[in-house]
C-alpha cells in the first residue's frame, strides 16, 4: 500500500486515469460518428460522468504531491465513477427490463447554466432510444460494459483512497 500511496503522488498514476478516460470517449465518439451509432440520454449522461472523472484526473495532475488537489482528486474521480455505475445500471435496467413506467427522458436535461448540448451538440445531443441494444461485444451490450468500466474505476479508487492511509515510513 506505501507504493501505491507514494504512486498517487505521482504525474504519471493521474495522467494514466486521464489517458483512460480519453480512450473511453474516444471510444465513444468512434460509435457516435463512425459506426453511426445514435446516443441515447443515458449515453449522453454516461458520458458525462466519464467526462467528471477525466477533470477529477487534471485536478490530480495539476499537485499530485498537494494534499488538497490530491482528495479534490479523489474525491471527483470517486462520485463521478459511482454516478457512473448507477447511470449504466439504470440504462441496463432499460435495455433488458423494459417497462412502460420507467423509461428514459426523451431529451437530455442539463442545467440552464450549463447547456452543453447546445454548445457541444456533436458530443452532448441524444437521439438515441435507451432500450435499444445497438452493440454488443463478448455478449455484453454498451451499457454493460459500461457498468464494468465504471465498477472498475471505483474498485481501482477504493485502493488508492486506502493507500492515502499508508503513508512514507520514516527510517
């Protein structure tokens, strides 16, 4: 655990969850624009959270060695991630436990401050039905995936919240 901690204060442990985090959007830009794959609201609200998790790194990055900016860190990449796995879990809900009386917004519903599918619609609009598997890979469907990448990302989190604990022994 004294490793991890002392790898928390590192560039490189916050700038590999960035670069993560990049490869997921990416990703999902990739379905969006190449493989012409409709966003759905969760999608959209999905990628979001992933999008948190991306600043909590930058945060991370900017004074890994600075308590603060370290747990501002932390504490971003661990709310964002959880608001992950409970989003894919619900949009799963959608997909495979289809009810008339839970169903998905029809339009994505940001803050009036901050309508990032006005200003980003190419990344932000969905269009997208929530109920509708539209890929599958290993037998797992994007939401699922999801639920794994986020569940991931929260179990990496915990370990590294515990190694704070563990801190230099002195000699």
């Amino acid at each position: 655990m004294q490793h991890l901690n002392t790898f928390s204060k590192t560039r490189l442990a916050w700038l590999l969850l960035l670069l993560s985090i990049i490869i997921f959007e990416g990703c999902a830009l990739f379905f969006q624009h190449v493989m012409n794959l409709a966003p759905c609201v969760m999608c959209v609200y999905e990628r979001v959270a992933m999008m948190g998790i991306g600043f909590a790194a930058i945060i991370g990055l900017i004074a890994p060695k600075n308590t603060a900016f370290r747990w501002i860190g932390l504490a971003g990449w661990g709310y964002c991630a959880y608001r992950g796995v409970v989003l894919a879990h619900q949009h799963v809900g959608f997909q495979f436990n289809p009810s008339p009386f839970a169903t998905c917004d029809l339009f994505v519903q940001f803050p009036s401050w901050a309508p990032i599918n006005h200003w980003v619609p190419w990344m932000f609009e969905a269009y997208g039905d929530c109920a509708k598997v539209v890929w599958t890979f290993l037998g797992q469907s994007m939401p699922q995936w999801l639920v794994i990448i986020f569940g991931a990302n929260l179990i990496v989190w915990a370990i590294m919240v515990i190694a704070q604990f563990f801190g230099n022994k002195k000699a």
